[in-house]
C-alpha cells in the first residue's frame, strides 16, 4: 500500500532563512510524488510533483523539492522564506491507478519576521 | 475564472437532516473526486468518478452518495446527517488519461452537523 509519512507536525524558520518540510514514502512500484499548501480556510494549491526524470523538482512560489530514491524522502525547500510562506504542507503520493492521492498528515510551516 | 467551484462554502445542520454538496470543474478533465478533511486537517479520499462512472468507494458510510451528472459536476448528497460528519469536504479533478496526475481542489465546503 502506498504510504508518506511528515515526521514534524510543526516547522519554525525565520523570514529570510531556507526552509526543509520533510516527507518520506512508501510506495510499491514507481513514486508518484506531490506537494500541496494549505492556506488558512482555503482549498489546497498544488505546488510541484515528482513522477520521474531529475532528482530535483522546481515548483510554484519559489519552492523545490528534492527526490531521494535511497533514502525515500520527498523533502520540500525554500531557499528564503517568506512569512507569507506560513501554511500547512501536505505531501502525498499518487495510487498506482491514478485514481487517488494519499496524504501525509501535515507539516504547519510558521515564519517569523 | 474559478476552476473547481463548490457550493455552498458553509453548511450547518442538524443532526438527522439530508444534505447535498455541489461541484462543478470548467478544467475539461475526466476525472472527479470527494475528499474528507476531519478536525485535525488529516485528508482521505472517499470517492472518485472517471467520466461519469464511479471508480473508487473507500470505506464510506452508504449514507454518501455522489452523484455525477455529466463530466463537469460531481455531487456529493449526505442522508441521515450524523455529528461526525462535521468535517470540511473537498472537491477536486484531474486528467487522468495525461497519467498520474496533480489534482485541482476546490475551496472546500465546511459542514457543521448540530
């Protein structure tokens, strides 16, 4: 069964410094990866997703993630954070079918100015 | 242009009540789905329709029903309301033909059960 696991239910950072959300997986077969944010009472954004070619994902607002097959982490970066950048994170894997995503629980991500 | 629009944002009921979601995507894709959202934010798919046809059922109560009209729409209808209902239920879509793809969400419309 697929799975992703977000070890940190919260990450602090202060504005200007980088930022990791960290996601590991568990999949049978090839990973297919997602990040979303989650702004407060608002639906989810789709930020960048891995399903094969270059380790390193760039994505929407300046995010990147990076794909590690060894290590089965998925962790999502930021060089500079912004306190815009304050949400809750979701990573998630893609059902072989394609019929569904399955969600980590969460990371709320806090900047501070 | 909103992309995946849910009606109503906010509903509030009574325990008992029966209840419907509506969901419209102007995206063009093939495939619907419902998502449940509980009190600590966790996110579990529960249904998802490819063109019109129902192709995931996880473990949900069968006092859910969608309902999908055309490809556009996905509803979602809710008997016999229960207070663990309250939740905040999630509409999204994709173009599976194009693999596995990024799912849009909707805003997402917030039940209260009283």
């Amino acid at each position: 069964a697929q799975s992703v696991a977000q070890p940190e239910d919260q990450v602090n950072v202060a504005e200007g410094n980088p930022l990791t959300v960290k996601c590991t997986y568990s999949v049978s077969g090839n990973p297919y990866l997602f990040w979303y944010v989650q702004y407060p009472n608002r639906g989810l954004q789709f930020l960048l997703k891995y399903i094969t070619g270059d380790n390193l994902v760039k994505g929407s607002y300046g995010f990147e993630a990076e794909f590690n097959k060894s290590q089965t982490s998925f962790h999502l970066k930021k060089p500079s954070a912004l306190v815009s950048d304050s949400a809750l994170y979701f990573c998630a894997v893609g059902n072989q079918a394609g019929t569904a995503l399955i969600f980590g629980k969460g990371t709320t991500l806090s900047v501070s100015s | 242009d909103t992309a995946v629009s849910q009606t109503p944002k906010y509903l509030v009921t009574q325990m008992g009540n029966d209840k419907s979601i509506k969901c419209e995507q102007n995206l063009g894709h093939d495939t619907m789905y419902w998502y449940k959202q509980d009190s600590k934010k966790f996110l579990k798919i529960m249904f998802s329709y490819n063109n019109k046809e129902l192709i995931i059922n996880e473990t949900v109560p069968n006092r859910f029903s969608p309902k999908s009209p055309d490809k556009a729409h996905l509803n979602l209808h809710i008997n016999s309301l229960e207070l663990g209902d309250s939740a905040v239920y999630f509409c999204a879509s994709s173009q599976r033909t194009s693999g596995v793809v990024e799912q849009f969400f909707g805003p997402g419309t917030r039940l209260t059960v009283l």
